[in-house]
C-alpha cells in the first residue's frame, strides 16, 4: 500500500493552512531551513513574503531553486515537501494583508498589515512546484 498522495490529495493538503519551513541552499554550509507563513492555490505557486534584507532574501540572490516543506503536526502524520525555482517580485500591500489574515484571521490580520504598509524591504518570492514528495500516514 502506497502512503503517497495523489496530485489532487497534494494540492489540497498544501493549500490547507500550515506554518511552512522554507529551506535555502548556502554554500559551505547546510541549507538555511526556517518556518515561514505561505499561501498556494493547487495548479499554482506557492508565494511567500519575506524582508530583502534577511538571512533568506540575502541567499536567494545566489542560488535558483529552493524547497517548502509542509506536515501535519498531529497523528495521522502528512507532510508534502515541493522544490522548484523562484521568481521575486515586489510585494503588495494586498498581499502582506491576505497572509496576515491567513494566519491571524481577519482582526488581528488588519492590524498586522496596517503596521507593515509601506514601512518594509518585504519581497514576494513565489516557487514553482516541479518536484513533489508527498506521505500520508493515514493511508495505513
């Protein structure tokens, strides 16, 4: 019996809200693996916002591919890990406030966006999924 998921069990489980963890490759040195708030739509990119001048944005400028890994932090156990290239585009305040609300909710996520507009180097950093690895322990 396979634990894997299916292309349509993948996409869902990754668009269902999870902290993600974001890794980055570095050289001379293990990849810069870090929780980071992400949103997906299946048949999309998975985006993310984070500061040009962090520890990750700086990486990004040297490298091209870069990896999300999502789970389940509860029995059945899942995860869906997918890597990819990137693009960076500027941010938007529309888009600092659908994340903030994602994982805020409405309240708390209209307070956390009115404190970030216009006021930040934040940067949208979107991957596009080409590869996928996918487990579901409640399979068994």
């Amino acid at each position: 019996m396979s634990l894997a998921m299916s292309p349509e069990e993948r996409e869902a489980f990754l668009a269902d809200l999870h902290v993600g963890i974001v890794s980055i490759p570095r050289r001379s040195k293990g990849p810069l693996t870090v929780p980071i708030w992400y949103d997906y739509e299946p048949g999309g990119e998975v985006w993310m916002v984070m500061s040009d001048s962090s520890l990750k944005g700086k990486l990004l400028k040297n490298c091209q591919r870069i990896s999300l890994c999502v789970q389940n932090e509860q029995a059945p156990y899942a995860y869906v890990s997918v890597e990819g290239p990137f693009a960076i585009a500027a941010r938007t305040d529309e888009q600092i406030l659908h994340m903030a609300s994602r994982y805020l909710g409405d309240d708390l996520g209209r307070q956390y966006a009115a404190a970030s507009e216009g006021g930040d180097d934040s940067i949208m950093v979107s991957i596009t999924p080409e590869t996928w690895f996918t487990v579901d322990y409640g399979k068994r």
